[in-house]
C-alpha cells in the first residue's frame, strides 16, 4: 500500500512539473511576441515622426 501512495506522488509531482513548465514556456513565447510587438511599433512611430519632420521643413520653405 503505501508503495501504491509512493507511485501515485511521484507521478503526481511528475505532472505538476510538466504542466508548470509547460506553463512557463507559454509566457516566454507570450513575452517574446509582445517584445516584437513593441519592436514593431517602435520601429512604426519612429517612421511617421520622421515623415512628419520632413513634412513641417516643406510646408517651412
């Protein structure tokens, strides 16, 4: 009986680890894509400031 108890725990803590892990590299891909994300809208307002300067020195001249 209690070699039953000692199987069952162990595969118990065997799927907590799996799922805790699984876990965990789902938020890593979640950061890595919001990590993106901010990359790409860094890189996109940079590009409408730099249309928008050039605009104002035309309407200037």
């Amino acid at each position: 009986m209690s070699k039953m108890m000692i199987v069952v725990l162990l595969l118990l803590s065997s799927a907590v680890v799996l799922y805790l892990s699984f876990l965990s590299f789902k938020l890593l891909r979640t950061a890595q894509k919001q990590t993106e994300l901010e990359k790409q809208q860094a890189r996109a307002l940079k590009s409408t400031q730099q249309h928008v300067g050039q605009n104002s020195k035309k309407r200037k001249k």
